[in-house]
C-alpha cells in the first residue's frame, strides 16, 4: 500500500492543462478546434488537454459540445500523447448546473460513443466544500458502474475558485479512502483566480488579479498532502511571455510545477518552463533587479548602468544603485558573491548528482560543491567561487526536476526530438539514469 | 434556501467600523463622545457604529458605560444611518470577563431601557477557539429569551485577535448551522492586529506592527466562505491619510473592504476607499515606484526623473532608473505598455459593464476591451493602446465595486448627496441600472 | 487550569536549536563533537541543545550514536547550562525508521545509563499528519512507563517538514488532552524547509530555498494556539551573518522567536538576535533600503547616495533615488517622518513601559510617546519629532521582548555575565522589574 501523500496517478507531473472550446456556432463545423487541439504533438501538446465545455463554450452550445468531445475523443484519441480531461459544467449553489455535468458525462463516456478508452477523467469547475466534491464523486461512481468502467478509474481534478473550495483541500486526507466515497479518484487541483477574485469579493484599482498567494501555497501544500498534483490558472495576457514564466518561477518555488495554457504557444512555454535550462548562467542582484550576465568566452559580463566598478591601484570602487563603496579585493570579492547567484544547467545538476552519489558510496554524508567564475564590470574583471553544503536533505531536494525530466521522458515519447535539441542527447542519457 | 457562502445579512457590504468610547471620567457629561457619534452623517457616518465598552473605555467606566450605550442609543439611535453594534468586554481565558460582557448586554439590550430596537448586534472581542464562540452565541440566545426577541436576530462580530481565533475561521462552515448553536448570526470577522501581535508574541525592532497578510487573508477567505463580512483592525497612524489608504487597497485586492476607523476623518477616507474614483487615470511603474500621469489636455504626462525619453531620429532612448534601452517605436510602445497601467472611473467601468452585456446578448461569449492613450515624458509624446479580454468570469469578477456602490447607495440614503457630487447623478443612475 | 494557548513548559521562549553529530567514523573517539558541545556555555550555549542522531549522523553509525548520546548526556549534562532534546529517526512512510527511534529512545532514557534524569525530551523528525504524531507519542509513553518517569514528563519536539505536518499543526487543539494520547508533552515545533522544500517539490532556477513565509506563518500560529514554541530551520550559509539576522528579523515579525543554528558562532547570534539592542538608533528609507543612521555627537547622520537634501533659502530641495521634492520647512519634516523610523533600545523599553505603568496608575488609558532627534544629510540638519499612542494593548504588545529577556535570565544564569556586559547591570536590573 502506498501512503497517500505519494502521488498516486500514472502521471507524477504535469506541466501543462490546455482548455479548448468544445463547440461553436457559426463554423462549418462546430467541433473545428477541438480537431485542431487533438493533433496537436511534441511540445505543442499538453500533459492534460481538456475539451472545456464551461466557460469556453457557450451555454447554448454545451450539448452539442459534449457530443463533440466524444466524436472528436472517439476518432483522434489513440494517437493523443497527453492525458484527456474534459471539463463538464458544475456549480456548488445551482443543482441544475450539477445534473447537466453529469448528463455530460454520461454522453462523453458511453461506450457506444467510443471515446471513453481513450478518456482519463473530468474536470468539476466551482466546487465548494468537501462534501460538494463528494456529490460529484458519486456521479463519476454511477458513471463507471452504468458503463462496466472500474470504480475509481476515471481521475477527478477540481477548479479551486472560492473559498469553501481552499478551506475542503485541508479536509483531503481526512476524507479521502472513507468507505462511502472514491475521492482517490482526485488528480488535479487547478486554480481558478478570476472566479476566485468574484467569490472573496477583491477589488483591485486596475481591475487586474490580485497575486493570490496564499491560495497558491494551499493548492501547493494540499498536493502534496493528498498526493495530488497542483496547477495554476490561466495567464491571461497572451503576449506577455516574459509574465508567464515569471509566474511560473514563482509557483515553482511554490511546488506549483503546472500552469493553464490557453494557446500552443503558451503550451510550449509550459512544458519547457519547470524544467532546468540548457545552458547554466549567472545572475546578478542589480539594486533590486535580477539581471542575466552574459558569457563572452568563459567571462561573465554585466552589461547594464546599475551597477558600476572601477578599479583604483590596490582598492576598488563598487557603486550599486548610487551607493559607493571603496573595497579591498577580498570584500570586493564578498561583496560580488552577496549580489551574485548561478542557475545551473540539466548538465550541470546531473555533474552534481553524480558527484554527491560518489561521495556518499565513499562513506561521506556532506561535501562542498564549488561553483566558480569570472565576472566582468565595466572592463574589471574578478574570480569568483562560491561553495554550497550538499547533504542527503539537498540531493533528495535537488533531484525534483530531474524526476520531473524522467517523467516527462517516460510518458512522452513525442517530445523525446524536442528533449534531444534542447539538451543533447548525451545530456538525456546522463539525466536519465542518475539516482536509479 | 440560500447557501451558506453568499452574504447572510442585510448590509452586504460594510466599509467602516467606528469606535467610540462609552464614558469617560472627569467629563460633565460622560457620554460625551456617544453623543457626537450618533449624530455623524453622510460620509462622516460609518457603515458599523461600535459603541466600544472595552479598550476605549477604562475599566473602571464600563459599567456606566453599558447605561450610556442604552440611554444614547434610545434617544438618538432611530435617526443614525448606519449599523449599531456595542463591542463588550469578552476574554476566552477570563470567565470573569465574559459575565461582565453578558451582564453589559442584558443591560443595553433590556427593553425598558428603549434602545433595543436600534441595536443591530454585538461585537466579542478576545474569542479563542470556536467552542468559545460558542459560549458567546449562547449570552445571545440567552438575551434574546429574555427580552421576547427572535432567536438569531441580534448580529454577532468577533474580533480575530488570537491564533486560536484565527484557527476557529476555518470551522465555521462545519459549525454554522448545527442544531445546538445559533451561529447563523454572525456578522463581521474584525482582525485586531495589536493584540495578535501579542498573542503571536512577535517583535519588530522598531515595535511597529507586523503586516499580517496571511491572517488577513484567512479572515477575508472565512467571510467568503461562511457568508460573513471581513474587517481589518485600526490604522494608528491617524496623520498618515496615504498610508491608511495604501492598506485599503492592500485589503481589498484580498477580499476585505471594510477597516476599522478610530475617527470622523478616517471613517471619511474608509468610506469613499473601495469606491472606483470619480476620474480615471493612467500610472506608471518608475522603477518599482507607481506613479500616477497627470493629465494636461487629453495627454497623460510624467513628470518625475526615474524615467527619461528622448527622440534619436527613428529611434528612442528610455532610460529607467538608469538603465538605457535604444528602441524602434514599436518596441517603445510595447516597453511602456508593460509599464503602464488605467485605473478606470466608475463610468469606465459602467461602460464597459454595457458593452459586454451587448456583446452577451448578441451570442458573444468574449470580447476585447481597449484603452487608449497618449503619453508624453521629457515632452516626447507616445500613442499607445492596450487590450483586454472580457469573458463571463471577467465580467462578475469587475462587478463587485458595482455591486458595493449599489449597496451602499440602497442603504445609506444619507450619503446620495456625497456620491452625487463624486460622481456627478448620471454616473449614479447608469451604475445603479447595470447587471440588472 | 492553564489555558491551553499559554505557553506550558518550564521555558517559555527557546531561541537556538543547535544540533551536533552523535557518532563519527574515523574519529579516536565517536563522541568528540558531542563532549565538545556539552561543553558550551553563556551565549555559545544553546537554549535547546540536540545530539542529532537523525541527518547530522551517518545511518550506520547510529547505534553507536545512542550510546554516544546516554554516555555523554550521563557525564556532563548535569552542568549544561540548556536543555537536552536528542533528534531520534522517525519517518511516516517507514515503519523500520520509527521501530528504530523507538529503540533509540529506550536505549538513550534507560536510568541504568545514567542520563535520564539530564533528558528533557526527544526531537521528532519528518512526522506526517496527527496520527503519526499519535505514534511517536505513544514510545514517548512507554518509555515513561517501562522507567518508572511520569506519564508526560519527557517533552515532544517535531520537525514539520511535510505538507501533512503543516495541515496536522492546524488540528493540534483539537487533539491535544484527548483520554488516548499525552500530546500536551508536546513542547517545539521546528520547521524543516530543505525537506519540505523536497516533500512540496519546490523548484527554484538556482536551487535555493524558497521563502516559505506560509509555512513559518502557520508554525508561529500553531505554537501560539496550543501553547508551543515555535522554531526555525537551519540557515545554511554559515559565513552569511548577516542574511542570519535577516531572517530572524522576518521570523520574530510572525512570532517565530527560535532559529536552529549549526555553528557555536550562529548560536551566539540568535542567542542575542530576539533582544533588543544596547543603543537605539534610527534607520532610513532610501528609495526601498533600509540604511542606519550614524550618531555623531548626538545627530544623526546619513552618509549614503540615495537621498540628497539641499537648503535653498527658505525651502529645500530633497532627492530620493533621483526623485526631486521642493519643500518648505514643515513639509520636509513631515517627508523626513515618513522615510525614518527609530529602533528603541532595551533602556529605551523600559523608559516607555515604566511611562505608561505610571500613566495607568494616574487613570490614564492611553498616553502619546515621543521620539525626537535631529537629522543630518548632506551637512542640512533637521530636528524631527514623532508621537505614538500606547494604550494597554500597545504595552502588552511591547512586553514580548520584556518577557523573552526575564525568561533568559531567569533561565540561564550562565548568561549573565554577558547580559551585564551587553546592557550594563543597571538597565539588567530595570528589565527584571518593570511589568512586575
């Protein structure tokens, strides 16, 4: 038996969670983008795709819609590399609202529709509290058992856009595996913040959503709680690029490895976002700034106004944001390391990896891994090396993206040419079999 | 039946909670400050009136302090335009304290004193844990019985003022309801910051409060979930008029509109603080500073020295907080589009409220709203225009000023007068006409 | 009766949590760093001291290190100026880590080894949700039971390093003093963040720890709310003193009093991080750092580039981070208010707390404290002058420290050397009086 803050799905991660309208008036054919969406593949495609017949669809069109799902699942769904998860209507305060869900899902998972082998679960938007989430349950219960499907087999995942719904993820472990429901059932817990900010009631003067972290962190811990994986809402402003992988450090940090994609763009961002960049490079504090160095034949240069440096005979003058400091060499060199932070590569995390399991096999329960550089600043130039204390803690710590690249590895081959391009293929191998 | 998450009580919305103190010693007339209170109107009058028979008054002055809440309140109270709700003594540790606060509200409550009739509710400061909750909802049976009221008729507001309290918020929804409680009745969920602090027993080093985000958070999550009204605790600095306001804004991007106010001028501020701003206006992010445009003749110019633009032939130079950029136009415009930000006015809001409705009802489900503007900075002059999508959720989620404006406007009739010259009578006839 | 949320073990502040390896191969002798540490005393010593027989120790060497711990604790724990809490294994996913804590324990309590009576508890690490707390305090109570100690009398700390002992934190009043478990003996609750960080499967570009401000939040309120002590996790740059600061600072902001520390030298820090500072002084806000003010001949002195200040006859021109102000007198004393704040020193405390002891017995309830100086920057000299009101709640609020010193001293008379050397004897003796 495994404990149940292991996570407990074929898929231990999951990136990306791609919403396609299901139906709409006015085209040759209604389903048009949900043809599209399903040939999507490699890093274009998503982890979770979800034929969203909520919010992106019409209410009008939502039956059609559903019939939609099934032909379009029933025909393209073999060849689909990601998990499919339609989302069906629910609402915790409209009971007409539930019944149609389940209607839905009825229509989308009848065997005689032949989509249902090639459906992973639903999505329940507007849940409330845990005994909200039970009613949909039984439905998927009732659902399986009509259809022969074995109870427990299709994956529940939930919208969190109000606040009963933030309080029910701290009742999950005491709810989950009572004998009267299959709330094992659960997979995602998604974010929802525009919902989420009608329901608190927020006001922000520009109207744009408020940051939402608290909630963030919840849906965060509560995945790892429950061993569930957590997945934050969408980012609305389409060409803001730099925006979305800001926040996608930001719910990393978190352990919020997911995001919504609204666009195969924003998809492709997804999928590569959480995982380590190709190439490592250096950063520097710049008066409150993070700014990127950049490497000119193994010499890191700053190349921006905000920090300057001069050297004078013996002492240097540092200058950040208007602060002058006169610095011997050796507090000029402490001083850099304060401001100075390395992003490692795959490549460089795999060295790490290695070196610490090497250690260990050696009887050594910590070691120092060293990482050095030079760092140029108006034409000065300075070594730098910084150690940091490696421990089983910190190698277990640090393993967290790897696993995430064997998982990706593992589960889709169709991004293995994209994987090769970006890392190399001798950097794969190497990724793929440390730790085993 | 309503659900327990949408707002139980009459006032929806509650932006101000005003103190007074109940009497005081070495004054002719001790009810002095009660006395002036009722009499406050229009803006000056708060949403909440609090009658505070605890930390305002001193120890000594409370029992007199209970007769003058009754004797101001029967003579004054039918006229007061907002909520009148005494705060009475109340310990989880002190059993003491918690008779005095029952005597205290047999006293103001007792029909032949005359004021009962006015009297909203109560407010319980220092509550624990829920069961304590619980001991207080039970005064208020109590009191009610014995007076002839309906049970569940008097409001009871705690203040959240202990991490025990701050626990209990995440039961409510488990307890409300329950045949052995009358919990229904609560009202306002009050933070109060001084004593969490010690509660907490947190230190600063210049012994100013700590921010609290997470237990204004929780406070404000707990009133969307359990259907109550969320309120931050008293802003001391009574000079600081721009900080006062920069914590509204803080809270209402969290869910919590409403603050405590210890004067006439701060009940002034919190009143009009969640309310859109009569005139729109762009600001600008300075290098991490926000500052607002000044519109000169249709153009919104900056004025400050953080940003600098100058014209270079086809290109421009935009330096911020000393870092240069050399940019084609487009790039330009895109730089301070990420920069950029509009506040729109009430009327902005109702126009736009308008033209999703149109577009609804004409089988849109999404459209793009845009705002336009010419910005000039070091007397160069930039045409930019940004979009935003509007779906449904954007829609209800940008309705909640609205629905607050409505709100008030229904209950405080004493403030037409203000709201009309704030926003001049057509913009208050169109706001009270949308989403309808 | 005590409540349950006041502070119940003999100490009612820890603020260092300084583990030590309890076996080491290749040493003449296994226990060397174990008499090293026994040996500490005044501010080297730690309020809590941990023989870690958990991560510090290689597993294979933790049989030893038990033994280790009993023969050490036996020797020289009767003149060890803090308690002894040893770290044991325990793991909720692994029943053979939690049989051998179980054995460790046993051996480390037998009163045949001498030590027992030197024990005041055992640490707990990686513990899952409250059952599991269930677990390891049911081995506390055999323990008891098999040597004859009082049920309850060894104190349980645990380390909170998972998302299931963040949520069981919040169910710990509801637990606690049930017929089946003696979870009162319950004392520290230490958060783990390199294993949390691993458990929540925290990403961050550079590997670093995240912030976990969430999780520290709740710790502090889950140790306010059953009456525990809450304790932070290692902070491993060891050469970073001042970034250890920093974050004691940010930790004492939420109530979190306590730090582990690695290193004598990081115990002498956070042995004096939590107290109030010898000398006041003022610090600035310049353009979003904070910078101390320098007093010369009893003017306080700006010596940064950030904010210029220049005297123009009868107004002045004052530059914050490129930003110009042209102010009169007045206004550059109201600006200069808002950009200083003054940090009080220990005498400056208890000045304040004996003011408003005397303002009370005169009947007054609430009373404005002043805080004046003069300014220099840039030769301009300014005088400034800032009130703040204190009523009950601001005193008890100011107690805290007040408190944590009388807790130190009465506890730890090996430190009172360095207190009277720290604060002279004088302001020693007013601090132990003052709130009497």
């Amino acid at each position: 038996m495994s404990a149940i803050d292991e996570r407990r799905h074929e898929r231990k991660f999951v990136r990306t969670f791609f919403t396609t309208p299901t139906a709409e008036q006015g085209e040759d054919d209604s389903a048009k983008k949900l043809r599209s969406a399903i040939g999507l593949r490699g890093m274009q495609a998503p982890d979770v795709w979800v034929p969203d017949n909520e919010d992106a669809t019409a209410p009008n069109m939502r039956d059609e819609g559903a019939r939609n799902i099934a032909e379009v699942v029933a025909e393209g769904g073999a060849e689909f590399p990601g998990e499919i998860h339609p989302r069906v209507v629910w609402h915790r305060d409209d009971p007409s609202a539930r019944y149609d869900g389940f209607q839905h899902m009825l229509e989308i998972a009848d065997p005689e529709n032949g989509a249902i082998e090639h459906i992973d679960g639903f999505v329940i938007p507007e849940v409330g509290d845990v005994d909200d989430w039970k009613k949909a349950d039984e439905f998927f219960t009732i659902v399986e058992n009509e259809y022969g499907l074995e109870e427990g087999s299709l994956a529940m995942s939930v919208i969190i856009e109000s606040g009963s719904a933030e309080l029910a993820m701290g009742k999950l472990r005491d709810e989950m595996g009572k004998a009267d429901n299959n709330l094992q059932r659960l997979f995602l817990l998604v974010d929802g913040e525009v919902d989420y900010t009608k329901d608190q009631r927020a006001i922000t003067p520009t109207g744009g959503l408020p940051e939402w972290k608290e909630l963030r962190h919840n849906t965060a811990r509560a995945a790892s709680a429950a061993g569930l994986i957590a997945v934050d809402g969408p980012f609305d402003d389409i060409r803001d690029v730099a925006g979305y992988h800001e926040r996608m450090t930001a719910n990393n940090a978190m352990g919020m490895l997911g995001i919504w994609s609204l666009t195969p763009t924003q998809v492709v961002e997804a999928n590569k976002g959480p995982l380590p960049p190709a190439d490592g490079y250096w950063v520097i504090d710049a008066d409150g700034r993070e700014v990127e160095l950049t490497s000119e034949d193994g010499v890191e240069v700053y190349e921006g106004d905000r920090i300057e440096l001069e050297s004078q005979g013996d002492t240097y003058e540092l200058a950040v944001g208007g602060d002058e400091l006169h610095l011997e060499e050796d507090e000029l060199r402490a001083e850099l390391l304060d401001l100075l932070d390395y992003v490692p590569s795959m490549d460089d995390i795999v060295d790490s990896m290695e070196e610490f399991e090497a250690a260990k096999e050696a009887g050594k329960g910590a070691i120092a891994m060293t990482q050095s550089g030079t760092v140029r600043i108006d034409g000065v130039e300075v070594a730098i090396s910084s150690d940091r204390m490696w421990d089983e803690a910190t190698y277990q710590a640090m393993m967290t993206p790897v696993k995430l690249f064997k998982d990706v590895y593992e589960n889709r081959p169709d991004q293995h040419d994209d994987l090769a391009d970006l890392y190399s293929v001798a950097v794969v191998e190497r990724a793929m079999e440390v730790g085993i």
